[in-house]
C-alpha cells in the first residue's frame, strides 16, 4: 500500500483537528484535496461571484503548495456549483486565471442546490499528480 499522509496549510488546522477531515490527503503521489470553498480571510463568502471563486481557487493552491505542487499539478477537477448555469462564464473566466497551462485537467461541474457555507456558490475538488 502506497504511503498516506494528511496535508494540513497553516490555518486549517480546525478542519483536521476537530471535524476529522484533512484539507489534503496524499497517498504515494497522488494528492486528493477535499472540497474548497470560496471563503475569504474574514471566513465568509463574498456577495461577488467572482471574488468568491477567486477565494476558492486560491484555497486549492494553499493545499497545493502544502504539498510541494502547484496548480500545474491538477489531473482532474470535480466543482460544485449553486447557480451553476448563472454563474458560469464567471466561473470560467476566473478559472483560466488559475489554471494556465496545457494540458488541461479532465473536469466535471455540478449543479446542486447549497453549500456547507452559508452564500457559498462553488465548491472545487481536485485530485493531483505531484510525481
């Protein structure tokens, strides 16, 4: 069996600690990052789309970085949208933001109705290859 490790960025701490779920979990080389939500530094969700997905993006990178990767890393990408048809041209424009280069990571989106966090539009999953 591959070897497992958590990966816990500096101010997640809570999440592993007291709700019993790491940021990111690696196993061998391989990265899972759990769901990210677009929260800013005051811990809620801005009223902007665009902000809030910015946030989230940025939270995958957090995990990322923990790790030793980036966001080059990512192999594939599940994201959970509130409002996904209303919100998707934001989404993506501030995807391509984040994620800069070929080859793209396989992608799904989802339309749910809410989130965790109270105003949360996206939630953004990634797997990662960190060979």
């Amino acid at each position: 069996m591959a070897e497992r490790s958590a990966v816990v960025p500096a101010g997640s701490e809570y999440q592993y600690e007291k709700l019993h779920f790491a940021p990111g979990l690696r196993v061998g080389d391989t990265l899972h990052i759990s769901g990210v939500i677009g929260v800013g530094a005051d811990g809620t969700c801005s009223d902007d789309p665009e902000t809030q997905f910015g946030d989230a993006f940025a939270g995958v990178a957090k995990v990322l970085e923990a790790a030793g990767g980036s966001m080059d890393d990512i192999v594939e990408m599940t994201t959970f949208h509130v409002g996904l048809q209303a919100n998707m041209r934001s989404f993506i424009k501030v995807m391509k933001q984040h994620i800069t280069s070929e080859p793209w990571p396989a992608w799904t989106a989802i339309g749910i109705s809410e989130l965790a966090m109270p105003g949360g539009l996206v939630e953004i999953r990634v797997t990662a290859d960190l060979s």
